[in-house]
C-alpha cells in the first residue's frame, strides 16, 4: 500500500516553483534516502512530504531547531507539546514532570548523551546537539520518520549508529543526507535530486557509488579549482 | 582625462551622510542667532570653582538622611519600571496587530516622566502614587515597542520544528521566550538605569528622593552637601551591578514596598472631576466654538515656545553630534594610552550618568538663566553617551592597515565603518532629546516646559494638558522626521541606545 504519491505536482513556496512536475511513490516500510546537492530540492520535498503527512511523521529539521536556552530535557520534551493541554506544559517548564523526566532520560542514555539532560543545549557541541534533535523527534514516537540533513554534525561512526536507531525505531523513513556510503548500505531505495528533477530513483543494491557520485557534478571540477591553485602558489 | 570632483561631490554613502550632516550643522548655525545664549551671571568662573571645591571635599556630614532617600530612589525606580514592565508586554505582543494601539503608544511615551508626575500630582498629591505612575506609564509606552521590536526578531527555526497542533501558549513558552529572554532582560535592565536617573529628577517636583535634597543644596549654595549626593549617586549607579543582581531582585521588590509611601487616600470624586472637567476648556464643554478661539488666544508666547523648543532640540541634537565625533576616540583602544583611555572612559560614564535636568541645573547657576546652559546639559549628556556606544562599536574593529598614523585611522579606517550607525543614533536620539528639551523648561528656559510648569502652578490644568497634548504631537512628528532622516543602512540591533 502506498504511503504517498506525487503526480505531476509542482512544489515550492508561494509562486516560486522548485520541483516542477515531480512524479514519485513512497511505499510503507521502505527506507529512503534522499541526496542532491545543497539547493537541489531536498528540503522541498521533505517539507511537503511532512505537511501532507504530519500526524504520522517526526521531523528532525535541518540545523536542528532547538532552543539554545533550554535544557535537553525541556528541548525533547517539545517532541510531544501538542499532546498536553497548556498548563501542563507551562508547569513542565518550571517543574519537570517525574514520569516525562525518566522518559526523556532512558531516551537520551540511548543516544549517548548520558548526563546531559539538565545542561542547557547552547553549552552542547555540534555532534550532542544533532543528537538532542534526533531524541526529540524519537520523543514524537511516529511511525515514519522525517529528516532534513540529521546526520550532518556527527562522525561516520556515529552516523551508522544512529542510522541503526532510527530504523530500529521508525519502520519507515525519509532521511535527506550527504553520505553515499550509508546510502547504499543502510537504505532500500536511493533518490537523487538535481535541479529540481529526480534524475536517479532505483532501489540501492542496484546502484553504484560512481553512480551516486555524479549526483554532485561540482565536486569535481571544484576539486580540479583548489588543485590549480595549489600550484599557482 | 576626468577632472577630479569638487567639494563633497560623489556618490558613495559616505558622502551622502556626510552632505546629510553637513547640511544640519549649516541649518543650526544659520538658526543660532535666534537662540538666546546671554551669559547673564556675574563671575561664572567663581560658582564653578566653588562647585568643583564642593565635588572634590564632599561635606558627608550635613547629609541628614541619606539612606531614607537612597531607599526611595530605589524603590521608585524599581517598581516603576516593574509596573512598566508589566503592563507594556501584553501591549507589546498585540503591537503589531493595532495601528490604533501604536498611536496610544507613541502618545504615551511622547510625554515625559516629570510632566507625567506633574499631572499627578494634582489629584494624588506628593505621595508612592504620583512617582510609580509617572515612571510606570511612559515606561510602558516604550517597553511596549521595544520588546515588540525584539520579538520581531524571534529566530522562526525552533518554532517551525514544533509538531503541528501545538497551541500559542507552549509555542510561545518553549520556542519564542527562552530565544529572546536575555535581550527582553538586558534591555529592562537598560530602562532601570534610566528609571534611576528619571527617579532621582522626580526630586524637582518635591518628591523627597536624592533629587530633592540635591537641588535644595545646590539652590542654596550648600556646595559641599550637593558634593556629597552627588557622589552617592554616582555610587549608587556604578554598583549597581552588585546590588542589582539578578539573584537580589525579587528580594529587593519586596523589601521597596515597605520604603515606598505615603499611600494618599484617593477620592474618586475628586478624580473624576479632574479628568472629566479640570483637564479640559471651559468653552469646549460648554460647546462654545468662538470661545475657543478666545481660549487659544489666551495661551501666552505659543508659538514662541514652540518655536524655542524645535530650535534647542536641533542645537542639542547638533552639538551631540559633534560632541560625538570629538569624544569617542577618548574611550576607543584604537587611540591614547592604557590611563588616558580609562580617563576617557570615565569621564563619559560620569557624563552619561548624570541626568541632563541636573546638568543644566549645575550650568544654569553657573551661567544666569538662557538657552546656553540647557544647550550645554543636553550637548554633553547626549553627546558622551553616543561617543560611549560608538567607542564599544569601534573596539570590535579591526583596522585593515595596521600603522597608519592617528588622524589616517580615525578618517579613513575608523569613521567611515562607524559613521553611518553613529548617525542613526543621533536620529534615534533626536527624539528623546526633544522630550528634554521640553522638560528643561522647568528651569527657568523658555520652552514649552516652562508654559507647562507655570500653567500646573497657577491651576490651569486645562491649559497645561493643553500644553502637553501639542508637547507629544510634536515629539511623534520629530520621531517620523528622524525615522526618515536616519540611514537605513545601519540597522541598530542594541535597543539600549533609545
């Protein structure tokens, strides 16, 4: 059964179009990954994807949207703010609730950031904070999950770790990243995004890195760039 | 070949703030014979010097009871910018929404502590009443705008992660609040140091705080006591880091309800006659439109004070402006040793500090009644508290040629990245000097202050209200005048230059 499908849909913001006539099916329990680069479409696509699907997907933005101030406790526990009335959240604030607080703790325990709840997010590094974004949306407990970049601030270690989570987590997932490897090994199917066109869609063990690669037809002369001026100097 | 261009001829943005600039110096000289700057005071030099012996040996010893009015200082301050504060956030998260809203704003704050205290005066007498209103509603005014200013800003990021169906309490507790808290809290913390200075003036109209004592002792020529308070002042201001913590607040809110008083006895009747009837033209409630005419013509020197009060805000606001240029080098690190600078620095605290009323106070007895004395106060206040702000701009520089000699980096490293936020906070400065202005006409100037005072003293409430509707009026038209003048190029992200 399939979860969505695009046909001939022009997605964008307001008037200015970036994926013209775009065709595309999501299917159920399928683990998708979504490349491109910068600029490509990717978070277009995701947008859309949660505004059509919003009650049943976590959404882990890119730059992580968290609230510098706040605690991690408090960061996660905005995964489930709509689920409480508005004083019960307000009190949360001043006084967190015991039965959220264990929650949220075995949550982050999970995710490597044991003895970290109390501290404010903006005392957090890069990595800790990809990670208190990736709670928060496990927080959502959503049967698919959403993710613009989540894996972009973490090491390709860690990066294979969290994957597994999500996964372990979500039966079915959309995750935009930049990393092909993990593309083709923790995926069932790879999209690829250029110019606001899908120019690759194929199910991941038929694929190759060189094909995925070319995805990114900057890279290289870029590259070839830094190279000339290496030698120039 | 081109032939080079003339004076001030060209396109680049410099240029044109500095033609913009030019062309407000020549309007203010060319108005300055219209000023009256008579040095009317016999030996200028002798009270001066008798003023500087009373700072340098302060007479501790005739201070009757300083801590009664230290105490009430605070406590006016505190609680004024509480209630302020309060009231102005529920304006601020529907500012945007109301044109209607704004307007009453912009009115609100238009008017100026004193004249505010003045008008409660008559109905509730010198008491704990008359001092937090005065403080509380223009501060609600400004708070009003600026906190709506900031929460303009809230970065979107954090909100537009929120699940969808959130409601506009969480949203706004967990996503928007804690983002902008620290500006929210810095910025009320700026607006208390002004409530401090605006507390202390309330002394003028008879409120017993430090001012009061103040002018007494400077009136009286009691030098060394007027010395005396006015380093505890001084002290009060630059501790107020330790005693102003954070941590003490609340403390201290509860601790001033006990030193503020007295409480006076509100008749409402009383109240309502003054609003309903004092406030307003015999003629106009009577529904007699000719006796307006007769009642307008009764107003003394209308114009006149009009008049004096556009022009002495334009000479202040000129001479903060070349003030500006001259000091901020003294509190810069880009100029002067590690002591000539701290000496600067000081220097511009202790002016920046002082509130203009107390400065011109001091010029006025030193120099006999005119405009030069207000002119001076508003010059010197203004002035080194832009040079102080520009200097904190131009220490986050970095000149990109290192050994160029002072003057070079001063016209071509550093003035031209400072100028055009130097200049916008003139602009933003123009109107708070026009509000000045027009209070400085308590001492004795002939501005529209001064019709206001006299009017309040001879029990004409519906002139003085009068009075003080035209006072606000102008004051929004200057603040749209400024807001068109200002560079657009430098956006002010520090709201506690207003």
């Amino acid at each position: 059964m399939p979860l969505l499908r695009f046909e001939q849909a022009d997605l964008g913001h307001g008037a200015q179009v970036v994926l013209p006539s775009l065709d595309l099916t999501f299917d159920n329990g399928e683990h998708v990954a979504l490349l491109g680069q910068s600029g490509a479409g990717k978070s277009t696509l995701l947008g859309e994807v949660r505004r059509r699907l919003h009650a049943r997907a976590a959404w882990c933005p890119q730059g992580h949207g968290l609230v510098p101030l706040l605690s991690v406790y408090h960061n996660v526990y905005m995964g489930r703010l709509e689920r409480h009335a508005a004083w019960r959240n307000l009190r949360n604030l001043l006084r967190p609730y015991p039965a959220d607080w264990q929650a949220i703790e075995t949550l982050c325990d999970e995710l490597g950031l044991e003895g970290l709840i109390r501290r404010p997010v903006e005392t957090l590094s890069g990595g800790q904070r990809q990670r208190v974004a990736i709670a928060r949306a496990f927080y959502q407990s959503r049967e698919l999950f959403l993710g613009d970049e989540p894996l972009a601030s973490v090491d390709p270690h860690q990066a294979v770790r969290l994957l597994e989570r999500i996964h372990d987590r979500h039966a079915t997932s959309l995750i935009a990243l930049h990393q092909h490897r993990l593309a083709l090994s923790h995926f069932d199917r790879v999209i690829g995004l250029r110019d606001g066109q899908v120019v690759l869609d194929a199910p991941s063990h038929a694929l190759t890195l060189a094909q995925l690669d070319a995805l990114y037809p900057d890279a290289a002369p870029a590259a070839s760039h830094d190279g000339a001026r290496a030698v120039s100097r | 070949m081109s032939r080079a261009p003339g004076w001030l001829r060209g396109d680049s943005p410099g240029l044109v703030l500095a033609r913009r600039s030019l062309a407000l110096v020549a309007l203010c000289v060319l108005l300055l014979p219209l000023a009256d700057l008579d040095v009317t005071a016999a030996d200028p030099w002798h009270e001066l010097q008798r003023m500087a012996l009373g700072f340098a040996w302060p007479n501790w010893l005739a201070l009757e009871s300083p801590l009664q009015a230290i105490a009430l200082t605070v406590s006016v301050a505190l609680w004024g910018t509480f209630l302020g504060a309060l009231l102005g956030f529920p304006l601020a998260l529907l500012f945007h929404r109301s044109r209607l809203l704004r307007g009453f704003c912009a009115f609100i704050r238009a008017i100026h502590e004193l004249f505010w205290a003045l008008l409660f005066l008559q109905v509730f007498g010198l008491s704990a009443i008359t001092a937090l209103a005065a403080l509380a509603i223009p501060y609600a005014g400004i708070f009003a705008k600026v906190y709506a200013e900031i929460l303009e800003l809230t970065p979107k990021a954090p909100g537009d992660a929120l699940p969808p169906g959130v409601d506009r309490l969480s949203r706004f507790l967990y996503t928007e609040l804690p983002l902008v808290w620290g500006r929210l809290a810095s910025y009320t913390r700026y607006r208390f140091e002004c409530a401090m200075r605006a507390s202390v003036l309330l002394g003028f109209v008879g409120l017993p705080t430090l001012g009061f004592y103040l002018e007494s002792a400077f009136r009286e020529g009691r030098f060394g006591e007027a010395g005396a308070l006015l380093w505890l002042f001084y002290l009060l201001i630059a501790t107020l880091p330790v005693w102003g913590h954070r941590r003490l607040l609340p403390l201290l809110l509860v601790g001033a309800l006990f030193w503020l008083g007295p409480w006076p006895a509100v008749d409402g009747d009383l109240l309502w006659r003054f609003v309903s009837h004092d406030l307003w033209p015999a003629p106009l409630l009577e529904g007699d439109i000719v006796g307006m005419g007769a009642w307008l013509a009764d107003i003394p020197d209308l114009l006149p004070a009009i008049g004096n009060t556009l022009l002495l805000a334009l000479m202040g606001t000129v001479g903060s402006l070349v003030l500006a240029l001259l000091l901020w080098p003294l509190a810069s690190r880009h100029f002067g040793h590690r002591w000539q600078r701290a000496g600067g620095r000081l220097l511009l605290v202790v002016l920046r500090s002082t509130p203009e009323l107390m400065l011109a106070f001091i010029f006025l007895l030193m120099l006999g009644p005119s405009m030069l004395p207000a002119w001076l106060a508003l010059a010197l206040h203004n002035g080194a508290l832009i040079a102080f702000l520009v200097a904190r701009h131009a220490d986050g520089l970095t000149p990109g040629m290192p050994g160029l000699p002072a003057s070079g980096r001063y016209a071509y490293e550093l003035l031209p990245r400072l100028y055009p936020n130097l200049l916008a906070l003139i602009c933003y400065r123009a109107e708070v000097i026009l509000r000045e202005t027009a209070i400085l006409g308590m001492l004795g100037v002939a501005t529209l202050g001064f019709y206001i005072d006299s009017s309040f003293e001879y029990l004409m409430f519906d002139q003085a209200f009068f009075l003080l509707l035209i006072t606000a009026a102008l004051n929004i038209a200057v603040d749209a005048l400024s807001r068109r003048f200002r560079p657009r190029e430098a956006p002010l992200d520090d709201p506690c230059s207003r």
